[in-house]
C-alpha cells in the first residue's frame, strides 16, 4: 500500500510504500476513499505539545513511533476481514466510517464501547497507521458505522470533528436553548459544534475566534453572536453578546490566552469544556472555583456510541453540513501546510484519486 506520512518531525510528508496488512483476529482491512486533515494532526507532525512552564511534551514518549502515516477522520471501503471478526452485516465494498479511538480492546473501558478512553491507546493515524494512506486496518467490526447515504468527505470528519464537540456539548446539556453557549474557535471544530447545537435545537450561539473570515463563516452557519478576540478585553466583549457571564463555554483552542478570558467569562455554576491542545498553562485564582462553583473539564474525542448516535443524528437530516474542500491523497502535505497557515475555512478532506 502506499503512504504519505512524516518520516521527521517538521519536515515534509513523504510518499512511501508498506506491505498492505492482511487482517487477522477480529480486524477489518478497507481501501481508504476519504481522510480529513485535522489540527491535531499538526501536533502529531511538529512531534510535540506545548505544556506552557514544564516545557514540551514529545510525541515519541507517549510511544508514537515514526514513519507514520496520520489521519484519523477515514471512511473507505470493505476489503476482505480476519477470521474471528463477527462478520454479520458486513460485505467486501461496503462503505463505513472508521472509529479511530482504539485501544486495548480488552479492558472494561473497550469492552464498554468507550475505546477513547483505554489506558493504553492505539489510535489510529496517532499509534499506527491511519488514513494519508490507501489501506487501513479496523480492529474490530464494531468500530465500523455504515455511511448510508451521507456525503462520505463529510461523514469522514464525524470520527474526530464531530464525535469531539458531540461529546463536548453532552458535557454542558441540559441548557435552556436560549441560555448562551460560547464556543471558542470557529475553525472545522467550531462549525461542527453549531451544526450539533442547532441540531439539538440550541438557539443562543456565541463564536469567538482570531479570524473574521471565520467568524463570518461561523454566523452563515448559525451562530447568532460573534466576538473578535483582538485584545486584552475579549472576556467583556463576550459577556456583552451573551447578555451577561455565561453558563457554558466550550474551548475548542484551549491555549493560555483562551482559557484566561473564557474563565473570566463564567457566572456561578458555570462549566468551562476544554477541548483543543493548542498549549500552554492555566493559570487561574484557585479560590473562586469553589465560591462560585465552577467546572473545568476536558473533553477528549469521544466514543463509538457517540459516532453511531452522530451519525444517527445526520442521517436523519438534521445535522447541517459544514464547508468542505476536497484534495487528493497524494497532496496530504500541502493540505497540511494550508491548515497551519490558517487558509482553511470547514474541513479539507483528502480523497483517494
């Protein structure tokens, strides 16, 4: 099979060539015909995490090993599958979006259908190889969901775009739909959090972000406030469009700067949901968490009940489609820099030729 995956951290994806896996035990081989370029995968290329006072936290020692083919968001194809996988329902070219949030298959965190959350990972496109490639191997047919009729570029980023605000979101609920939800980042993370909210009949929508073309995207999408965060005082610029301190904020950034306005944004009671792993350090007064009962949360991914109930959701028609640009595998590294450089409004997402 072939491959376009970091071969050194920080330098341009290579082409490379890999014996194409013969699925055994309960795995799943599909050819791969989608793969969205997600900001994460930005972190998994520089190698690193930014943990702000205590330094970098290097991607090799949580055991991600090079070369790598990256790429969580994977729809494709039903090839062929081992001989101990539960193969009722499934047929060679059926067309599935991929769970990636794999683990040990084996602990009560796996056998609960909560993957993302095993003590010993192995996402794929993160521990092994994933979709920048024309093959990939699903663990198990449970972490299989049918795309159906949906357009399958968009169904490819509900495996980390959506799954993420969809649990995200459940983390705040139940809200009035009236009462402001603030949502911090208006990149592919941020369209698919107001398409989940309006989906769920939220009404009250506030977007904050650096860029105005992507607020501008965020409000033709549904959000009904946007803030410009350009300076010192964005935390009194979104109380002033939410009305007052808000009950929920869900920081799809989560760096220094993100976390300091959004905690400064919250009433009592009020949940702060951290999601992204832009980097940094929260620094925060410690005494006003419990006077005024505060809850700050991380959020990671989510699980493959999640995707199915998502995807559920979608079929459905309910759930909006967000902007997606499509390019070819062969052109995962230029995809890549168009997302660093902050060129992307939705989703890219790599498609085989």
């Amino acid at each position: 099979m072939r491959a376009w995956a970091v071969i050194e951290t920080g330098k341009p994806l290579q082409e490379i060539e890999l014996p194409t896996p013969e699925p055994t035990g309960k795995q799943v081989l599909l050819e791969i015909t989608h793969a969205g370029v997600c900001h994460s995968d930005l972190h998994i290329w520089e190698g690193e995490y930014d943990l702000g006072s205590r330094g970098k936290m290097r991607l090799t020692d949580r055991g991600v090993t090079l070369p790598l083919a990256m790429g969580h968001e994977i729809v494709g194809r039903v090839l062929k599958w081992g001989p101990e996988a539960n193969a009722a329902g499934l047929k060679v070219g059926d067309h599935m979006i991929v769970f990636p949030w794999v683990g040990c298959g084996t602990c009560a965190k796996c056998l609960a259908d909560e993957d993302n959350m095993c003590l010993t990972p192995r996402s794929l496109g993160v521990y092994q190889h994933g979709g920048y490639a024309t093959h990939v191997l699903a663990p198990e047919p449970r972490h299989l969901v049918p795309v159906g009729s949906l357009d399958p570029a968009l169904a490819a980023t509900y495996a980390c775009s959506g799954i993420t605000v969809f649990s995200a979101i459940n983390k705040v609920m139940p809200m009035d739909p009236d009462d402001p939800i603030v949502l911090v980042g208006a990149g592919g993370l941020g369209l698919n959090a107001i398409a989940v909210l309006k989906a769920k009949g939220h009404r009250r929508i506030v977007v904050v972000d650096v860029a105005q073309a992507k607020l501008d995207a965020a409000k033709a999408a549904g959000a009904t406030d946007t803030v410009l965060a350009n300076g010192p005082d964005t935390a009194k610029a979104i109380m002033a469009a939410a009305d007052g301190a808000v009950g929920a904020i869900i920081d799809l950034v989560n760096g220094t700067e993100t976390a300091r306005f959004a905690f400064e944004s919250l009433r009592k009671g009020g949940k702060l949901i951290q999601v992204g792993l832009f980097g940094g350090e929260m620094n925060i007064p410690l005494p006003l968490v419990p006077i005024r009962a505060l809850t700050i949360q991380g959020s990671y991914v989510g699980n493959v009940k999640e995707l199915c109930e998502l995807v559920g959701i979608a079929a459905s028609g309910a759930l909006p489609a967000i902007p997606i640009t499509t390019m070819p595998l062969n052109q995962a590294d230029a995809a890549l820099n168009r997302l660093k450089d902050g060129k992307v409004v939705g989703r890219i997402v790599l498609t085989a030729a």
